[in-house]
C-alpha cells in the first residue's frame, strides 16, 4: 500500500517519515490552489524532502484563464527543474502546453470532471506516451474505480485517488467573494434544503467550496492497486500524524477525534439515482391543496414578497401557513397587503406578487399555503 500525500511544511514532512509514500506533492503558491509557499520556501522543502528520498511532484492544478497564461507560464519555466522529479497539472490548455513544449510525463488531474471510461480512454489515446499517472474523480463508484484503475494499469499508467481530506465541489477562477464585498472565507447554507456550513474560500485563484464532509475511504481502498492521497490542505494537519497511526490499527478512535464528519462519497454504490429525490427538498416540494406560491424575497423589518402560483386568490384577513426549507412552521393572519407599487390591496391572484410585512424565520423559496 503506498500514499500521495499533500505537505506544505516541515512539520508534515516530519509526520510522514516511515511510512510508504510514493511520493509527495509540494505546490508554490504561484501555481497550487492551496499552498503558501513561495519560491524560496519550496526550495529549502524540496531539498529536505529529497534527503529523505522522497519522490517530489511540483502541483500545478490551477485553472489558468487566457489572460494570466503567458506569465502563468514564464512562471513556470522560472522554476529550477532540479527541485522536483514530475509535474502534476489540472488545466487541459496547460497540460497540452507542456506536453508540446517541455520533456516527461505528466500526472494529470481528472479529479473534478471526467466521470465516464469513454473520456478517459480519448485522453489516453492521443497522450499516453506523456502520462505518469492519472488522478481519479472521488465521484465513481468502487466498480468504476477498479475498471479504469485496470485499464490504466494496462497502458502502463498509474491511477491515484482522494482517501482522506476535503472534497471540492466547485472551483472558478472568478472572485467571486470579493464581488459581493464579503470576507475571503464564509460559511455558505443551500436555499433549496437545510443544509448548512459549506465552506467557501476565495484566494488569488479564485474560488472554492467544500463538501459539509471530509472524505474517508482508507479502509474501502487499502487492498486496491491504486495511490491512496492525503491531501488536508484544508484541516488541521495535525490529523496527518493520528491518520497514519490509525491506518496501523483497526480501532475507530481516529474517527471520533476528527472535528468534521466524514463521508465515503459514491465509493459503495452508485447514488446517482438515489440522489435525485433527495434533490427535491420535501420540505419545500409543491402541494396544490391549499396550495398559495412561495417567498421571493424578506426583507427584514421591511416587507415580504409572495408570489401567487396557486389556483386560490388571496385576501386580507384570511390565514397563512408559511413552510420553510428548514420545516419550520410560521402561521400569519393578514392584516394588510401591499402591491409592488406599495399601494394597499384586499386582494391578489395568480401570477400576482404581493408584499407583507416582514416576518421571522421565513426565507426565499418557503412554500406558502391557505390555512
């Protein structure tokens, strides 16, 4: 069993010493999504990490627009070839530039995209000769895992995936934090079900949001012929040292200790069918029996915003039953009702959007029906 493991420091250097690594992955922060190196520093652990005799893969997996690429590039070219052994790329416009431009193999990232052989397959066959190792999606099933992992091993090219750390379910370029003028990490909490707590980090790369989970399949993947990575970038990494502990052992107290949950993804089965009701907030989910429409918009201490989708006409004085994503209950009487002109009305139909006072505890999409 050999790992892949994310390092950004000497202290996790020093956590993975005497355990079976294939190799690490070391990022400088002109380059790497997630490290804080800069060029000096990534040296000077290039350099320890080699004394260790580590193989050292320089991580280049950001996404590069065609603005920056020229000096993405340079940039690149800027490093001393010495300090690492194989370059691992995420960007296809960047990993098509080296294979024409620069020597070796490439281990290319696949990681967020590609869910099906057949894509695979159309990359292997037009790079094969330029491909060390390809990093798999943590969205396959067990089955699929094990079928590409056995049709790469025929092509002579290695297979790695995710077995403990944060799972990225998006990542743009954009800023798309600062836009909006709020901080460079938040808490983000879905509209359309209860869930809560997706982490959003904004940094000279863009932006990204994690998965409420952490991925763990070190037990699902030990006795495949596969790179298993550690990548907490994003965790305490702390957690590296008790990881590789609890991989010596079969006791669970690892699992206990770890301050987020943790997750097996889509390695059991395929969820894929299974996932599509659970899209379907019922909470939330339409009952034309009383039926009215849903909130658009509260804004606090100002008004609410209903827009009718029912069949039924609504007037002052009769009872509403608000339900929000979360399925809380909220009951109001009308009092009054205003237009969008703020005009007071007695009355609104379908496809009518009319405003209330603001109430507690109620957000967009809350469904609202006749009591």
């Amino acid at each position: 069993m050999s790992f892949s493991v994310v390092i950004h420091n000497e202290s996790d250097l020093e956590n993975i010493l005497g355990e079976k690594i294939s190799e690490i992955l070391l990022g400088v922060k002109e380059l790497s999504r997630n490290s804080k190196l800069d060029l000096e520093s990534f040296y000077s652990l290039s350099h320890q990490a080699k004394s260790h005799d580590f193989k050292r893969v320089l991580v280049f997996d950001i996404l590069v627009s065609e603005s920056n690429f020229e000096e993405v590039i340079n940039f690149f070219h800027s490093i001393d070839m010495r300090s690492y052994d194989l370059v691992r790329v995420q960007d296809l416009g960047v990993f098509n530039y080296l294979v024409n431009n620069t020597e070796g193999r490439f281990q290319l990232i696949l990681e967020t995209s590609f869910h099906n052989k057949h894509s695979i397959v159309a990359l292997v066959q037009r790079y094969r000769n330029f491909i060390d190792k390809i990093i798999l999606s943590y969205e396959l099933t067990k089955n699929q895992i094990i079928e590409y992992s056995e049709y790469l091993k025929k092509m002579h090219i290695r297979s790695e995936l995710l077995c403990f750390g944060s799972i990225l379910l998006f990542y743009s370029p954009r800023k798309l934090l600062s836009a909006q003028e709020v901080e460079q990490y938040v808490m983000a909490n879905s509209k359309e079900s209860p869930h809560k707590g997706y982490e959003i980090v904004e940094n000279q790369h863009g932006t990204f949001m994690y998965h409420l989970k952490d991925l763990l399949i070190f037990n699902e993947l030990k006795d495949l012929d596969i790179d298993k990575r550690v990548d907490l970038s994003h965790r305490n990494r702390n957690e590296m040292k008790k990881f590789f502990e609890y991989t010596h052992t079969t006791s669970n107290d690892f699992l206990n200790l770890l301050p987020k949950k943790t997750t097996r993804g889509y390695f059991a089965v395929n969820k894929t069918d299974v996932l599509f009701p659970k899209l379907k907030n019922k909470r939330i989910s339409r009952v034309d029996d009383s039926y009215i429409g849903r909130v658009l918009e509260n804004k606090k201490g100002h008004y609410l915003a209903v827009k009718i989708e029912g069949l039924k006409k609504i007037k002052v004085g009769e009872n509403l039953k608000f339900i929000n994503p979360e399925g809380k209950i909220i009951n109001h009487t009308i009092q009054q009702m205003f237009d969008l002109s703020l005009k007071n009305i007695n009355q609104a139909e379908k496809n009518d959007i009319f405003l209330l006072d603001s109430l507690k505890k109620i957000t967009p999409q809350t469904k609202v029906y006749l009591n």
